[in-house]
C-alpha cells in the first residue's frame, strides 16, 4: 500500500504509523520525514538514496530493520506498513438492524499481535478471519458469525456493505445486503467519507467543508413512521381542529368574458401545517428541505375544493411546479439521529416542523357580473376554497399573510383591456371551512370614452348645430338628421351586442337612447316647422300670413331652445351621477 494510503487507514482507527517491535526483513514505511531526518544525530541511521523530483519533492521514508537504513521512497511505492494503535479508541456501529439484541452499538478498539479487533461493550466482536471482517456475536460463551464484510478496504471504519444473518426488522434474514457504518467520531459529530469527524453544524449547511462535498449528501430527508397518507394528523387535544393557514395571490387575470360571465385568474396558493406523523433528518440552521417527488407522493396534503371554478380542481395534485419544503419553528429543538440510523445528525419532530405548499394554478372562475352602471361599473368578483366534507369536523382554516406564496415559475403577462384590479381582501367564512378571496374590479373608461361617448357626443354637435341652419334649408336638414339617426342606431346596435343581456337597463343604455332621440327631435322639429310653413303660405290675406309666420318662427325657437337645453342639462346630470 503507497504511503498516504495506508497513513489515512491507520488515522481511521486513530492511529499513526510506526515499526514493529519484532523482527522484519522487507522495507516498511515510517513516521520519518525526508527534510527532517537530518535532525537525527544517532550514527546508525542512514538516508540512503535521497528520492527527490525538481517540481515535486517526496518525503516518504521507508525503513529496513535489520540495519536500520533509511530510504528516501517515492510516496506512491506499495510497502508494507505497521499501525500503533491508541488503545480503547471508541467507535461507533451505525445502521444495525432494529430489534437485534446481539449486535453492540458502541466498540473500543484493541492490539492483538499487531492486529487490530473491536471489542463490543456486551455481546459481540469485530475481527479480520480469512481475509474478511467478521462480526461475531458472544452467545453462551460461543461465537456466532451474524455479519460479514469483504471488501477491499484495510479496515472496517467507514461506511461499507455487510451481509447479514439473524433477526433484522422483525425478521429472520440470511445474508442479508445491508449497509453499516462503523466511525470513531464523538457525540456531536459526523463522519463524511473523507474519514474526518466534523461537528454537525458543518452538515447540510449548503457548503463543502470536505474537498469531495460529502458533508452535503444525505440531507434533510423525510422520515415516516406508521404514516397512513389518506389521514390527517391528528391534534395534541382531540376537541382541536388542525390549523391550516392558508394564503392566495393573484399573479394575473389574463381574460374576462362578461357574456359567459367568467373570469380567468393565475394564481399561487400557499398552505402551511404541521403533521407530528414525520420527521426531517438533517434540516440545518434556518434552510428549507425542499421535498423529492418521491417524498411528495408520501405526503398527506389537505384536499381544498375550488367551489366557484368553471372546471373543478383540487388543492391535492402536484407536478413539476409545486413547491413542498419544511422549515423548523423558532422553537425547535434538535435530537441526535439514533444509533440504528446510518448517517449521524439530528432529527426534528413533526410538532417542530412548519410543511409549506406551493402551488400555482390557472381557472376561470364564475363571476355575477352586475351592469347597471356599465360602463362605470366596479365588479367584485371572487375565489371561494373550501376543505373537503371529509375535513371540515378536522381541519380549520386560517388566514395568513406572512406565508411566502411568491411566484417560483413567472409567466408572460397580458394587460386587460377592460378592467384594472382596484383591490383584493380575502376572509374566513363558514366557521373555518372555507376561504374566499374577493377582488374588486374597476373598468377602464378611456377605451369607451374614446371609442363610444367621443363619437357619439360629436353627433349630438351635429344635430345641434342642424338647430341653427336656416329654414330655407330645411331639406339639408331633413337629409342630414336621418343619416345621424342611422349612424347613432348602428353605433348603439354595436355596444348592445358587445356587452352581456341584463333585464335593467345600464347607464350606457340611458346615453344611447337619448344620442339616439336626439337627432329624431331635430327631425321632428324641422318636418313640423316645414309643415306649419305650407299651411301658411296656403292663406291669401297678407296680414294673415304675416302674423302666423310670426307665431312659427317662435315656436320653432322654443322648439330648438328646448333641445339645446335638454341636451346640456342631460348630459351634465348623465357624467354627475355617472
């Protein structure tokens, strides 16, 4: 075995290397070092052909004890080597089998003959039998082989695979894979596979203090016991329901269809619970174990029904965007991973654990949208999540706005063209079975400003103005108020269509109504002024016809000031109320 070889397997068993006491014919390696064996002033030691490279000096020494001559080796030569040993080394078995009452957790380790074993503290033993390590147990004075290891390591220390015979688990097995740990690292510390006990605050901490990153495998883990999924946890007083919190922000509402009165919401839900059912291995300082698939599929999760969503969904599913990770309570308080665990930490409770979902989610939602103020309307509409019947006696809901419920997987926004999200609220209804977040629309009026009041209030100028146009025109007049009579039926024919049938009718309605009677009024006004003006040009007598015209031309005054002044008062009292 090379130098560096064989001085790490002998630091394993908390050892050094050394030469034996007894007689040895070939070159063995020693403690010595080549820039320091000047140092020795005993004339019998000899450095002999001094091994040295430009780039890469070597200061491995070999000895031969019959003349005890020193030779400076290349480190990577295979020598034989000697291991003093640190008498009662505790070491530590972990991942034995649970229920096994004949196999020692806690082993000192021995020299016998220049061979090392390990002696267990009641019933068993560790040695090297025909090029294998053997775990023996101490039955009524005999020794009973229940485990072996044949690997290529020099010693057992490590993490290695075993073969098992005996009870293991509640049963009897022969030969059995199983992978043991055997580690000489104290309480309150770790042996990753670089063999160098570390404190456990080094582990899981997201950063390689081993040079081959082994203090990070193994991680926070999710450990059941007796776990039944399809069951919720229980409570520490049965009269208690399990709290739930619960948290819900929109992300954005690409879509709202008012004549099928839905509307479409991307949004994150968060839950948070405890579940005293499980445990997390390894969970340090304040970092989250995000959870596996695997471990997800073994979860319970509350089942939450979406009641006003146009295609039913359920809080209960997962896929490549969910998010489940555990977090530890201000509070918690870690404990040693027990001894038949196979990787040392500590193990926190499910009382000490905080389980967080994340989910995204895309639904219409049903929406009554009420429009007897269209187009000044402000709608509110809502998400209603409530637990499952199976739940309700349970589990109970809490509100909560300190969950992180931020978006994990961003998605390509839209602008609505008709609204803009005025508020949101949410709230606990139905003695804790049930959420509702509302959310409070406003419309966006430049559009219908522009596209509907704009062009529709330039067509009331128009009539207004034909008001003013001489009655010698009169057929000017007839010709044009009919066309802004067509064009105003058309434009109001467009926006009914466009928005949702109600039985009321909507301030918009009131608007176009009287856009469209305007322009009827004026014709009515012209045909009748035209009418009266054949009448008296029918009369012979002068004075007759002086006087009558007279009388037209001041009701047709009173007839066009009575239109320009119901149109300006209608349309400051329309935008006031409006």
């Amino acid at each position: 075995m090379n130098y560096h070889k064989a001085s790490r397997e002998c630091s394993k068993m908390g050892g050094s290397i050394c030469l034996p006491t007894s007689n040895f014919d070939n070159f063995m390696w020693t403690s010595y070092h080549s820039d320091s064996i000047y140092n020795i002033t005993t004339k019998s030691v000899i450095l002999k052909n001094q091994y040295k490279r430009s780039n890469n000096h070597q200061s491995c020494v070999s000895a031969k004890h019959n003349d005890f001559e020193l030779t400076d080796e290349d480190c990577d030569t295979k020598l034989e080597w000697n291991c003093c040993l640190n008498s009662y080394k505790l070491f530590q078995l972990r991942g034995f089998c649970v229920g096994s009452k004949i196999m020692d957790e806690q082993y000192y380790l021995l020299d016998l003959e220049g061979v090392p074993y390990f002696h267990g503290f009641k019933n068993s033993l560790i040695v090297l039998y025909i090029n294998k390590w053997r775990l023996y147990s101490i039955v009524e004075g005999d020794m009973v082989a229940i485990a072996f290891y044949n690997g290529t390591s020099y010693t057992p220390i490590g993490t290695h695979v075993w073969y098992i015979t005996g009870q293991c688990h509640g049963e009897y097995v022969k030969e059995k894979k199983t992978i043991l740990k055997l580690t000489n690292c104290e309480d309150g510390q770790f042996f990753p596979k670089n063999g160098e006990c570390l404190t456990y605050h080094m582990k899981c901490n997201d950063y390689a203090d081993c040079k081959d990153a082994s203090d990070e495998e193994n991680c926070h883990y999710l450990k059941l016991n007796n776990y039944r999924m399809n069951f919720a946890p229980s409570t520490p007083y049965s009269k208690n329901r399990l709290a739930i919190k619960i948290a819900l922000k929109i992300i954005y509402i690409p879509n709202i269809k008012e004549l099928n009165r839905l509307w479409e919401g991307h949004f994150n839900l968060g839950l948070q619970w405890t579940d005293d059912r499980i445990q997390i291995i390894n969970l340090n300082h304040n970092l989250k174990a995000v959870l596996s698939n695997e471990e997800k599929n073994k979860l319970w999760i509350p089942q939450l029904i979406f009641d006003n969503s146009y295609d039913p969904i359920s809080s209960n599913i997962f896929n490549n965007q969910t998010d489940i990770y555990v977090t530890k309570i201000e509070s918690a308080k870690p404990m040693p991973s027990p001894q038949h665990h196979l990787y040392e930490g500590f193990v926190l409770p499910g009382d000490q654990i905080q389980i967080h979902y994340l989910h995204g989610f895309e639904s219409y939602f049903h929406c009554n949208f009420e429009l007897q103020d269209y187009p000044f309307d402000t709608q509110i509409c809502s998400i209603s999540i409530s637990l499952s019947s199976s739940l309700t006696d349970k589990c109970e809901l809490i509100l909560h706005d300190q969950i992180s419920i931020e978006n994990q997987h961003p998605i390509e926004k839209k602008i609505l063209l008709q609204f803009y999200i005025h508020s949101q609220f949410s709230r606990i209804e139905g003695n804790g079975s049930t959420f509702v977040m509302y959310v409070v629309f406003k419309r966006l009026f430049i559009n219908i400003f522009c596209t509907i009041y704009i062009p529709t209030f330039c067509l009331q100028i128009i009539s207004l103005i034909l008001l003013l146009i001489s009655d010698k025109r009169s057929d000017t007049i007839l010709m044009l108020t009919s066309t802004t009579s067509l064009v105003m039926y058309s434009l109001y024919q467009n926006v009914i269509n466009s928005i949702t049938t109600s039985p009321y009718n909507m301030m918009i309605d009131y608007w176009l109504i009287f856009c469209l009677l305007l322009p009827f009024l004026v014709f009515v006004v012209g045909v009748m002024d035209s009418l009266l003006d054949q009448a008296i040009q029918k009369h012979k007598r002068f004075k007759e016809r002086q006087r009558r015209q007279g009388a037209r031309i001041k009701i047709r005054r009173i007839g066009k000031c009575c239109i320009m002044g119901m149109t300006v008062i209608f349309d400051v009292l329309y935008f006031i109320f409006a």
